[in-house]
C-alpha cells in the first residue's frame, strides 16, 4: 500500500542537507526571508545510533506499532515530551500547534512518512507559508530516504572547506579552561567527524550531482559572492528574490559563543578566520587525507 502524503500545499518541498558547520543555518536564515517557503529547523527525524537517537527511533521505542487503536496518542505524548535530544524539540509546545498536528495526523494512516509530512505541514500552516521544506530534516546518510519520499523536492547540499569545519567545530565543542589530555582528544575526536563528514557527503555529492532537482551550496560562494549567489539559489528554487536576504541575522558562531542573535549580515571574515585557529600540521592532514573529496567539491 502507498502511503505516499497526498500534496496539501503548493510547490516543491525545499530541503537543506549536508554536514554540520557548512552555513546551513545562514542559508536557512537567508531563504527564511522569503513568505514563499518555510523551513523547519533541525529536527532528527532520522539520524545515525551513534550521534544521538533520533525522532523515527524514539517513535518505536516508546510509541510501537502504529497501527495500534492508542499510537496516536502515544505518538502525540511522545513528540512534546521532549525525549528527542534537540533544540526544536524542547520547543514543540511552542513551535507546533499540538491540536492541529494531531488532527493533521489522524487525516491519513500512521506511517514513519506521514508523520513527518505532517510536521512540515503543521509548521508551514503555522506561519502561513505555501511551501514545506525544512533544514537537516534528517542526517544526510538518509537523503535517498527523503528523495524517496519526496521524488519532486529540491535539495540544497551545503558544503564548506573542511580545514574551516574542523576550525569552527574545534571552537564550538572544545572549552579553553578544559585539560590538556581533554583538548587534545576532542581534536581527535573532531578530526575522526571531519573525516567521515567531507568523505561521506563528497560521495554524495558525486552521486546526485547530476539530478535537475539538486544543487551543491559552498558556503565560500555564498560569503563571497552573497547577491549572486543567493539570486541563483532563488531561481533553482522558483522564488523571488528578497534584498533582505542579504542581510540575515546571524545565530550561533562557533566564535562568538551564544546560541542567540548575535548580529546581522554576511560575515566575510569568516572565510579566512580558520586560518588563525587551525595547527599548520593539522591542515596538512586533511588535506593530505581528502584531496580527492576536496576536488569533488571544487576545493
């Protein structure tokens, strides 16, 4: 039987995938600017074991079989009980109207697909935008999953140099007060997620490169060249250019340590920055260890 969710709003779906720290959330925040689409932030829909659970996981450890007479409402306690470990989660009271996702969910069979269509759905209601879409949806091992689902979407894949990922990851995760021995193994540690990162999504990238409905982002072109880029990006997805989107606030820098707004515009310095905080030898080593994948990507 195909569950497939039947269309309930206009357009094609919009979806942001990739790695972590390749300007994701800039782009999100640039495309926000636009009534057209709505994008949802990060909500692990799926994710790999090891990283952390992820919303489809959670669903069936503590909700089961869908097709029992109580998995909506299990479903329903479970999604606002904050069991996901995420910032959209935490705020799904908030975020997600809980009346209108249940009814949006009891509309259609309980499947895995149906329940995130109607997540979009409900949060593209919400903001009475036309258009669902959302960033990291679901980690990018699980992209097939979503063109699977969602043969027609359009998938914007960020990309970034991977000595400036493993700059800003550093800066992110790795506390100046802690140890020598605990700084030094959460470089280790970044260094492993760099190389699965760039190596992993280089392969992806060479696979989808040539679909219509794909388009790699590198966040250099986008920092670098913003109008340009950002009035190409608009045209692949079908809407209007907003000016506004030149000027997004921006949220979370690895260097600027909050989680908040922390200013406005496109911050060139960034593209370069990596440079001060990265070990000669340590960009030697990736380099050394992804050149083919850097070339993937034009780097």
């Amino acid at each position: 039987m195909n569950n497939m969710p039947e269309p309930t709003h206009t357009g094609r779906p919009v979806f942001i995938i990739g790695g972590s720290r390749t300007g994701s959330t800039m782009l999100k925040t640039i495309l926000s600017n636009s009534p057209e689409i709505d994008l949802t932030d990060e909500m692990h829909f799926f994710n790999l074991p090891w990283i952390r659970r992820s919303v489809a996981s959670n669903i069936r450890k503590h909700v089961g079989d869908l097709g029992a007479p109580d998995a909506l409402d299990k479903l329903v306690d479970m999604l606002y009980a904050g069991v996901t470990d995420s910032w959209f989660w935490s705020e799904a009271e908030r975020l997600l109207d809980r009346d209108m996702l249940r009814r949006e969910l009891a509309s259609r069979p309980l499947t895995l697909r149906n329940i995130l269509h109607a997540i979009l759905v409900v949060h593209a209601e919400m903001r009475d935008r036309p258009r669902i879409g959302a960033k990291f949806p679901t980690h990018y091992s699980f992209t097939d999953r979503l063109l699977e689902w969602y043969p027609d979407c359009l998938l914007l894949h960020t990309t970034r140099n991977p000595k400036a990922v493993y700059a800003s990851q550093a800066k992110k995760y790795i506390a100046d007060d802690s140890s020598w021995v605990s700084r030094s193994f959460m470089r280790f540690r970044q260094f492993v997620h760099i190389n699965i990162q760039i190596t992993w999504t280089a392969m992806l990238h060479k696979r989808l490169q040539k679909l219509p409905n794909y388009r790699l982002v590198r966040y250099e072109d986008v920092v670098g060249d913003p109008e340009t880029q950002i009035r190409s990006i608009c045209d692949f997805l079908e809407i209007e250019f907003n000016p506004d989107m030149l000027a997004p606030k921006r949220y979370g820098s690895s260097y600027e340590k909050s989680t908040g707004v922390v200013g406005e515009g496109i911050e060139t310095s960034s593209l370069e920055r990596w440079q001060s905080s990265i070990h000669p030898l340590t960009a030697r080593a990736i380099d050394l260890s992804h050149y083919r994948a850097k070339a993937i990507f034009g780097y």
